[in-house]
C-alpha cells in the first residue's frame, strides 16, 4: 500500500511534460490527460518553464484567489475599526430581498 506522500509524488510525476512531447505530436494526449490530472507541468531540458490547467483547477484558484483578496480587505477593515455591515443590512439598503439573491445565484448556473 502506498502511503499518501508518495502517492502524491507519483500523482506529481506523472504531471510533468516535456516540451518535446508536444512537438513530437503528443499535444492532444497530453490534453486528454490534463481533464483527468487538471494539471500539467511543462518541462525544457528538466527545467519547468510553464503550467498548463483546466478549466476547472483554474476556476478553483481564481476563486481562492478572490477569496482571499475578500479576506484581506476584511481583516484590514477589522484592524482598522472601520465599521462592518452585516449581509441583512447591506441587503436592504439595497433593496435586495433574499428571493431576488437566491434567484440570481440560481441563474448563475444555468
């Protein structure tokens, strides 16, 4: 049985792509691979020089990204008294009801 780090040293192996192998016609198994992977190193001379991600590893460190963009700012308001506002009152300054809110997010994934 393989332990977890080296499970994931492999799984971090069998990422890593030379640049040869797109040159040498591997591009559209490299990009099968990469839908099951999400991710793929790109190698020259053993020397990485770019990442390739799907769509759906990109989505996912864009939200991060975001979030912990949203994070910081709040912790700088908190540090910093700025006044909070709770999402209710937001929301009716606004005039946004939690119908219209859920609504909206709903059409976000339609």
């Amino acid at each position: 049985m393989m332990t977890k780090s080296l499970q994931g040293t492999k799984e971090f192996l069998n990422d890593i792509v030379s640049i040869s192998d797109f040159n040498r016609g591997k591009a559209a198994q490299i990009f099968k691979t990469l839908e099951e992977s999400h991710r793929k190193i790109i190698v020259r001379n053993n020397h990485p020089i770019g990442i390739l991600l799907s769509i759906e590893a990109f989505t996912e460190l864009t939200e991060e990204a975001e979030n912990n963009a949203l994070l910081a700012e709040a912790v700088q308001r908190i540090m910093h008294n700025k006044p909070t506002y709770s999402m209710q009152e937001v929301m009716d300054t606004l005039g946004i009801s939690a119908k219209e809110l859920e609504e909206t997010q709903a059409d976000e994934f339609v």
